[in-house]
C-alpha cells in the first residue's frame, strides 16, 4: 500500500492502534477488511490534507459522523473539504465516519471511541434519541465539543447547529404545494426517511401545521421510514398507494426521489407537483427531466463553514462575531440550478 506518511500519522488519521496499521501496511494475516478499508481511507484523506497542512495556523483534528444516504454523505464530505483551505487561522484534519444506516448502539460506540482517542471536535448528523445524547453529554464532559449538523440534537449538551432552518424549510413547501394544487381537494405523499432525525420532523411538523391553517382541502398521505434508501423507500410507497387514491402533490423530506417516482410511475401516477430537498446528482437530474418542480436548497458549504467556526471559537481562535450563519433556504426550479453545482453534475 503506497504512501508518503509516517504510521503513527495513519493511525491517528485513522483513529487506529500504530500496530494495527502497521499490519494492514505490510499485508500481514488476520486484518479484518473494514480495518484495511479505514487505513486506506485514511491515506486518501492525508493526501487531500497536504496542500492544507503546508500553510500556517493551529492544527485541529475533528470527526464527521454521518448517517446519510451515501448522495448526501458525499455532498457533506465535498463541501466541507472545499471549505478547508479558507478556514483560517486553524488547519482542520478531518476523519470521516459515513455510513447509510447505523444502529443507535453504532453511534454511542462511535463517539465514545472518539472521546477514548481524543478530538478537538466532532461533527454530528445522527437521531435526536436519548441514548445519542447522553453519548454528546459524556464528549462534553471530556471538553470536546459537538456541532449538530442539518439536524439537531438540542438536549445533548452540543454547542452549536449548522444547517438549513428545518420549520421554514416545512412552511415554504406547504405554501409552494398550496399555490400548485390551487383551491381544489387533493392527497399529498409526504416521506421522511426517519422521524427520529429531528431536521426531517421539524419540517414535517411544519408543513402539517401550515396545511391545517392556510390549505385545509389538502390530506396528507404518509410513507415514511424508508431512511432515504431507494429500495426500501419504495417498497414503503407502494404499499401506501395501494390503499390510497390519486396524489396531487408530494413533498419529500427524506430523499430517494428517484425511487418515489418510479413507485408513482408503476401506478399510472403523476402529481402536479412535486418537492424535495437538496441539490445532489439525482435531484439535480430529476429537475432537468422536468419530474421534481422544486428542490429547496441551502448552501452546504456555508454550512459547513459555519461548523468549524463555531468549533475556532470554542478553541478561542476565532471571535463569536466571526462566525457566519447557516445558510437560508432557496428555492430551486429547474430555471435557475446554481451554475457551479449545475457544472458538476453535467
């Protein structure tokens, strides 16, 4: 395995014992894969870091825990390494944890191996359960900070949440369905992939409400717990179509967008209006396609940036009134697909 860093910088990219690296770098017996996968990742991201690691400043090690289907996880990954070089004075070396699905006993065990090897931050999307938070309580105590990131976890002893403002996002979706839908009586799919992702509910909280007051002639249809996976998605929309009549609108909090529609399009279906969120590779092609009306988009790096200066400001490295605020909602139509993200995904 080809590299330039020293074993003891491997290790602690890869939150891993010297002598277990050393093993997997020499290609010895009884390595289990997910060890010689995280050392390899863990070269990938010092190769990345180099550039960064020349220039001057404080150096922080943080870790980025995700789960998230791997889409959004990548969009996560991309826009915060985007952000590192112009995240004076510090120098962040990130380690990644992203994965599609993970148990609640996954993320405790998780951060408490964190709060074992050390860290000057952490990161977090995960569930707004009470085990997670107690395992936030207990980083705390060892003064290591967490950011919530695009969902919150508010009663965790965190510092800080960096994302898009989930109730405006659930209020701007309603209004939008209402203008589409007009005065007429109509079932509306709506789809979390969690409710326990606090970001998803505060939406769905949201747009319930402001259905109930401003569109009363509008029911919601529900068929959520697919966790943004396509399959499982779905398999959860389907069974619901079948006891339900025709959608005229669908908002999707969750994500698997493209799995939604080929559930509606198996059932002869199409709603005038649909609404998803975030402007990944597939929502950017299913708005080109004319199939999604409207994605509503926050900016990721800005989020991002936001993250780690509130974790510079924890480490007294950057004042409070430097930090930016996360980013607003903006909606998106297939007429005005912000030209960087519209390149990258040509």
């Amino acid at each position: 395995m080809a590299h330039r860093f020293l074993v003891k910088e491997i290790a602690l990219q890869a939150g891993l014992g010297v002598a277990t690296v050393d093993r997997v770098l020499n290609g010895r017996a009884h390595v289990r894969e997910h060890t010689k996968r995280r050392v390899e990742q863990a070269i990938e991201e010092l190769e990345k870091q180099a550039f960064q690691l020349a220039t001057a400043g404080r150096k922080l090690m943080i870790d980025v825990v995700v789960e998230a289907p791997a889409r959004f996880a990548d969009e996560i990954r991309n826009a915060l390494e985007a952000e590192l070089p112009a995240l004076h004075p510090a120098v962040f070396r990130p380690r990644f944890v992203m994965r599609e699905t993970m148990t609640t006993a996954e993320v405790v065990e998780t951060l408490a191996a964190i709060g074992r090897r050390g860290s000057h931050g952490v990161l977090l999307k995960a569930r707004d359960v009470p085990e997670i938070a107690g395992a936030i309580a207990g980083l705390k105590r060892r003064d290591i900070p967490v950011i919530a990131i695009f969902t919150d976890v508010p009663r965790s002893g965190r510092i800080a949440y960096a994302g898009l403002d989930n109730r405006v996002a659930g209020a701007t979706a309603a209004y939008l369905i209402g203008q589409w839908l007009g005065a007429h009586a109509a079932n509306v799919l709506i789809t979390m992939s969690d409710e326990r992702f606090r970001g998803e509910e505060e939406r769905e909280i949201s747009f319930r409400r402001a259905l109930r007051a401003c569109y009363p002639q509008l029911a919601l249809i529900d068929a959520s717990g697919g966790h943004g996976l396509d399959s499982q998605t779905e398999a959860r929309v389907r069974n619901v179509l079948a006891a339900h009549g025709e959608i005229g609108a669908v908002y999707s909090m969750g994500g698997g967008n493209t799995a939604i529609l080929r559930a509606l399009e198996t059932q002869g279906q199409a709603p005038r209006c649909f609404i998803g969120h975030d402007l990944d590779r597939d929502n950017v092609a299913l708005l080109r396609a004319g199939k999604v009306q409207a994605i509503l988009h926050h900016d990721l790096r800005q989020d991002m940036r936001s993250a780690c200066q509130h974790l510079m400001h924890f480490h007294k490295l950057l004042p409070e009134t430097a930090i930016v605020p996360s980013s607003a909602i903006v909606v998106v139509t297939p007429e005005n697909i912000p030209e960087p993200i519209a390149s990258r995904f040509r």
